[in-house]
C-alpha cells in the first residue's frame, strides 16, 4: 500500500493513544534498528523495554516457529497441559528465588496487576492497598487505582478505594502506610515512568520488615525492570530482597504479548475453589508467547547480557557529558538523560528521530530521555548514539 494512504487509513481506523503518534512506518526490524522505505533508525526504547534480545533475534523466532508447527491456543488458562507453558514455568522458577514458584501467566502487565490485586486480597482477607507516588502500573481500573496522579485517572471514577500512597525512599511514612488492613504494598524497585530512579536498600529493607510485622504481601512490579535490563535478571537480585509476589510482562514476552504474576505456590492454590476459577484468562501464556519468553531467557542467560548491560551503562555514562546534562539516572541498561527543562527535551528528542534515533520521554519526567535499547548492543552503537545526542543537545 501506498505510504499516504497507509498513514491516512492509520489515522482513520486504528484507535489512537494521543494525539501525535510518531506514526513511523517500519517495514522490518532487526537488532537493534528498525527499517522504514528510506530510513534507518537506531532504536534506543526498545518498545519500551520489550524487545530486550533485539528485533527478530533468531532463537526466538525459531522457538515461535517451533511451537507454530505444533499448536497454537487450545483452550481458556489452566485446563491443558502446555508444555511451553510448562518448561517456561520451570526455568524461571528456577533463577528465582524458593518461594517464588508458582507463575500465573496472562497477556500483559496490566493484567498481572490485577492478577496480584485480587491473590493479595484472597491471600490477607483485605481490601486496602499502598503503592508509591509517580509508580505507573498500566491502564485498568485497579492498575489506575495505584497510580497518584489524576491526571491520567480523573476521567475514569470511581477507582478502587482504600488505596494510600508513600514517597519513594522516605521511610517515615511506612508505620502509618502499611498496617494490619493492608493487603499489600505495591513497589516498582526501579521506578519507569518517574525517569528510572532507584530504591533505596535501606527503604526496600523497610519495607519487607513492615510487611513482615503487619502480615501485608510485599509485590515489586518488575515490569519494565525484569528479564535482565537492570543490571541483573531481576531488580530483586540487585536488592537481595524476596517480595511476596513478582511481576513480569513487556521483555518478558521476547517481543510476543505475555505477563505473568508469580507467588508461592500456598498463596496461589487460592485461585482454585471458593470461588472457582477465582481468576482467568482466555489467552493468558498462549503457548507461542511463552515459546519466545523461554527462549529470550535463555538467551540473556546464556550470553550473560544482564550482567554486560553494568559494563554497557558505564560507557553511556562516560560518553553522556555535556553541560546540558544535568544528571544520568537509572541503571544498567534503563537509564535516563535529565535535561530540567521539559521543552528543551522535546526539542532534542524530535531532532534525534529525525536524525535517525528514536528515543523518548517519561510519562511522570518530560524533561528526561528514555534510554532502553536493547541488550545485545555494542559499544560502536553506544558510541553513535550518544554522539547524535550530543550533537543534538
């Protein structure tokens, strides 16, 4: 189809999330660029931290291809035994700590969010809920119903009540937060839309310790975080911290739609009677889904991409200085370039995707620049990237 008539039919039929969408057309996409008819982008997002082993990296297209030739969906969550299901499941529960061995895949992270909601209130009995200010936690109502700020919220009351909200790394709030009508504290390790900033130990310690004493589940949304992008396979690892209940989707999937929440296998037993089906999802870990999840897990494991991702931040951080550059946050391979002014930072974001690089901004941090590309790059690419940045401040 005509590029005119493709961008118009874009706007004209499928649903838009604003108002100024890139509408970049790509035609293919390999690594860690995406190719339009007359323009080759370096992609520094990721999808938004999706596509952690690169675009159409060939172990995961082979594991999907694999699986297409077998089945694809049999029946609605939890009725068959899938075998892709099954071994992802088992590797996984096997890099994570004991008492996380039970996945409950679904489609997306916002689902795993609801997912956990409803495991902490079968699990605790109760209703009431503590998440941090600036988290971002996905699009649903009881994933909305976390998030502190109206803004993306007010048009769509009531939300869940009962919901109480605590400052990152302030520890003089959680006696009065987290009490004994808490379910659970929901906590983003690594904060994504707040411009990649991270917990403090001392404040994630507290935490568990005051979720220990009043009996409420600890559950870290490791959405944009997991599957390697921090430095380590999950932030968990960083900290040396075991929530109750772990959350995983975007990476997580290979660049296929997948989510999953994960507990002990006591808690989540919960699902099964009073009631039945006590949650459930038709398409939730779709067997080609989680053929490219197993795969993408082997494949930061076996080339040890967490781990080289402290090497690649420390060269972003070396190359990243400019007297408009007022802090680098983030870390491992979740970073982002704080320039203050939210304008300015439009400005040099649209100059480096016409210069070829897509970057972006922060929902909760405009004057910042997302930087999340994939985890196989090399520094050659590191180093381009950044000069076009610099070029461009």
């Amino acid at each position: 189809m005509h590029s005119e008539a493709l961008n118009r039919l874009f706007y004209k039929h499928v649903g838009q999330t604003s108002s100024a969408p890139l509408a970049l057309q790509i035609e293919r996409a390999e690594g860690i660029y995406m190719y339009a008819k007359d323009k080759t982008y370096i992609d520094c997002i990721s999808g938004i931290s999706v596509s952690n082993v690169g675009h159409g990296n060939a172990k995961v297209i082979e594991a999907a291809k694999a699986q297409l030739d077998h089945y694809m969906h049999l029946m609605v969550y939890g009725e068959m035994v899938q075998e892709p299901q099954v071994n992802l499941a088992t590797k996984l529960t096997s890099v994570l700590p004991a008492s996380l061995n039970s996945v409950y895949y679904v489609n997306s992270g916002s689902e795993a969010i609801e997912g956990a909601m409803k495991l902490a209130k079968r699990v605790t009995g109760r209703h009431q809920f503590t998440a941090q200010y600036l988290a971002y936690h996905g699009g649903t109502h009881g994933a909305l119903s976390l998030m502190s700020d109206a803004y993306f919220s007010r048009k769509f009351v009531p939300l869940l009540p009962g919901i109480t909200f605590i400052h990152q790394n302030d520890l003089s709030e959680l006696n009065t937060a987290i009490t004994e009508e808490t379910a659970a504290v929901f906590i983003e390790p690594i904060m994504g839309e707040k411009g990649y900033v991270c917990c403090d130990l001392a404040y994630l310690k507290a935490i568990r310790k005051r979720c220990d004493e009043t009996g409420t589940l600890l559950v870290f949304d490791e959405i944009q975080s997991g599957y390697g992008r921090c430095g380590y396979l999950f932030a968990l690892e960083k900290y040396g911290i075991t929530p109750d209940i772990l959350i995983l989707a975007k990476g997580f999937g290979g660049g296929m739609p997948l989510g999953c929440f994960i507990a002990d296998k006591k808690n989540m037993d919960l699902f099964q009677d009073n009631p039945v089906l006590g949650h459930i999802t038709t398409f939730g870990g779709h067997p080609v889904s989680c053929a490219a999840s197993l795969a993408t897990l082997n494949f930061i494991i076996d080339n040890d991409l967490a781990e080289k991702a402290n090497a690649k931040e420390k060269e972003f951080r070396r190359l990243l200085v400019h007297p408009n550059i007022k802090h680098v946050t983030g870390t491992g391979l979740m970073l982002a370039i704080d320039l203050e002014d939210k304008i300015y930072c439009r400005q040099v974001i649209d100059k480096c995707v016409n210069a070829g690089l897509l970057v972006d901004w922060f929902l909760y941090s405009e004057h910042k620049i997302r930087l999340a590309p994939p985890l196989i790059i090399e520094n050659e690419a590191i180093e381009k990237i950044c000069g076009i940045i610099l070029e461009n401040l």
